[in-house]
C-alpha cells in the first residue's frame, strides 16, 4: 500500500509547514524553489503544490507568488479519512492509468483524505478485498473506495461491504449496487472500427489484455458490428487475448501482419499492445499506412507527453474533472446520500496523429 507520487511530495511539504513558523498570510515556495527542496521536475512540484491547493493549505495569486492560507492541522475534516485506490499493479505500471489529474480532481473533492494505491493479485481476490474491507473497518475514520479494473471478487466483496466505493471503469454484470464512471466504450469501438475502415483495412485484427473486463466486449461488439456493415465477414476478423509482455505480443502479432491482406487494421486496446505492434511490424519491415493501420482504445497519457503516432480514443472529459467526479459520488455515500445518476459514461473522440 502506498500513496501517490504527487501526493507523496504534498506531504512531504505539508510536513514542512507543519514543522515551521510559518502563518497564515506568510509567503510559501515558488514552483522552482518547490522543485529544488523536493529534487525533483517543476512539473511534479507544480502539482504537488496544486495538491496543497485543493485541500486548502496554501493558496496561488497571479504574479504574486504562493502563500500560506491555514495550518494543515487546520484543515476540515473530510468526508472521509482515507480514500483507497485499488488497482491492478501491472496496468499503473504500464498504462499509467490513474493520472495525476485524476488525484488532483479527488484531492480537491476530499482535500483532507488520504489517497492510497492498494495492488490486487493475480489470485485470491476473495482474500485480498476481505483484507481491505476488515482494516478499514478497524480504523475510526470513514474510508472509501475506487476501483480501476477490479475482478469480480474484489467488486462484488466490496460492494457487499456497504462502504463508499465507486467503480472507475467497467462495472461487472452481476454488480448492480456500485456506482461507476466510465468512457463510452460502444462509442470507441464504432469510432476507431470506422477509422480502420475508412483507410482500406478489410481484415481487422483485435487486440486485448489477458484479461478482459464487461467494457472490452462492448467494444468488441461495436467494433465487429461496424466491421459488418463495412461489408467484411467473420472470416475478415481475428481476435487475440495477449499477456503484458512486449515480447509475448511482438511474436503474436507478427504471424497477423505477415499472413493478413494488406493493410490489416489493428485495434489495440492499451498502448502497450500497441507498442508490440510497432515493434513486430519493425522486425518485419512493415510500414504502417501501407501495410497496416493502428488504432488504440486506452491511451492515458500526461499533457507534457508528446502525443501517440496513432490514433486513439481520447475522452472528452478531462482527468482532474473525472477524480472531481468521483470524490463527490464518494462524499454522497460517505454522508448517507444516494447517488444519482448513479452511473456516467464519457463521451470520447478519435485524435488523430499530426
């Protein structure tokens, strides 16, 4: 269990004025001193000190600086102590799927909660969720949570809890009482299928994590849907379940690309996947745009990273308002209030490469 890096470095400048002398009024760090305490980018001091500004500790004046605006044992209590983020330890590793945007959105939601990444297992997810839900249960304070890409145990366990919990992405059949926000996964399967249509590709191929989640065959069947009426045929579609492993997808992918008509339409679901593609058509001498064409469903990316050399989904609502989002869903069930709506879907739009 450990909390997020920019929040991570929140506190540790929290601890700093709280060991000082410093009042309410006094001038605070700028965003480069911020950064050389901290040794660390401006970027990540920047957000850190965003992170103080949601949860009320210091506020920002245009061309003035920044400035204590109460002690952080001044701070109001939240709705909840602690907030869990439980995830899936490969796909924050890989696919950076929890944002600094989102924790800043949450933050500013609950700003005097603790943000904390709890890693579900391979296995045993009936152990792991009744874990969390018995230490949260000993603390004094109310505790919630977010789920990213939970299995099934862990969603369904968590629910039964009657503790505040929203699920961030895909919510399992067989779980109705758990609100959720998610992209609109029919809209990325018909927007990147009609894409993959639209240059050439009459085969298309479908790529997916090993494990696939309710959003996954949404937009799987949208994109088979639209593939149908583009006039290709069941035999035109292929499918793969692949492992994070770029060497595991290099070589899967590489038998499609070589034996498919050209251009074959690849349709990734993670970036990673996409990585693999990239990687196997380079051993191959493939070019893409002539020998296929790439289009990715889950891209989760910084706004200082340089932009995909494909195209994706890209959700029209930004990730500081989606955590805004989710910490008043939260705060609702944490002060006894039911959630309405109690679900939400994203619009996304196609970005397209420069």
């Amino acid at each position: 269990m450990k909390s997020s890096r920019i929040v991570q470095l929140a506190d540790l400048l929290e601890q700093e004025i709280r060991g000082s002398k410093l009042r309410p009024g006094d001038p605070y760090l700028s965003t480069d001193d911020a950064a050389s305490k901290l040794h660390v980018s401006t970027q990540a001091a920047n957000n850190a000190l965003r992170i103080l500004v949601k949860r009320g500790v210091v506020r920002r004046r245009r061309r003035l600086g920044t400035f204590i605006a109460r002690l952080p044992d001044e701070t109001p209590p939240s709705a909840l102590q602690r907030v869990h983020l439980v995830v899936h330890e490969n796909y924050l590793r890989q696919e950076g799927m929890l944002s600094d945007g989102l924790m800043l959105g949450l933050q500013g939601e609950l700003p005097g909660s603790q943000l904390q990444f709890n890693f579900t297992p391979s296995h045993d997810g009936h152990e792991f969720a009744n874990r969390l839900i018995a230490d949260a249960l000993r603390t004094d304070g109310a505790e919630g949570f977010v789920l990213v890409r939970a299995p099934l145990a862990v969603q369904r366990i968590i629910a039964s809890s009657g503790l505040p919990a929203v699920v961030f992405g895909s919510l399992q059949p067989s779980v109705q009482s758990l609100p959720w926000i998610d992209r609109d996964q029919r809209q990325i399967g018909g927007l990147l299928g009609s894409h993959l249509l639209t240059r050439g590709c009459r085969r298309i191929a479908a790529l997916f994590r090993a494990e696939l989640a309710p959003g996954d065959f949404i937009a799987l069947d949208q994109l088979m849907a639209v593939a149908g009426a583009g006039g290709l045929k069941p035999s035109d579609f292929a499918m793969r379940a692949l492992p994070s492993d770029l060497e595991a997808i290099k070589h899967a992918v590489l038998s499609l690309l070589i034996e498919a008509r050209r251009p074959l339409g690849l349709f990734c679901r993670s970036h990673l996947l996409a990585e693999g593609v990239m990687q196997a058509a380079e051993s191959a001498g493939l070019e893409r745009g002539r020998d296929f064409e790439l289009v990715v469903a889950d891209v989760y990316r910084k706004s200082s990273d340089a932009p995909p050399p494909y195209a994706y989904a890209r959700s029209t609502v930004d990730a500081e308002r989606i955590g805004h989002h989710i910490g008043r869903m939260l705060a609702q069930q944490a002060r006894g209030e039911s959630v309405a709506p109690s679900h939400e879907l994203l619009p996304v739009m196609l970005e397209l490469p420069g």
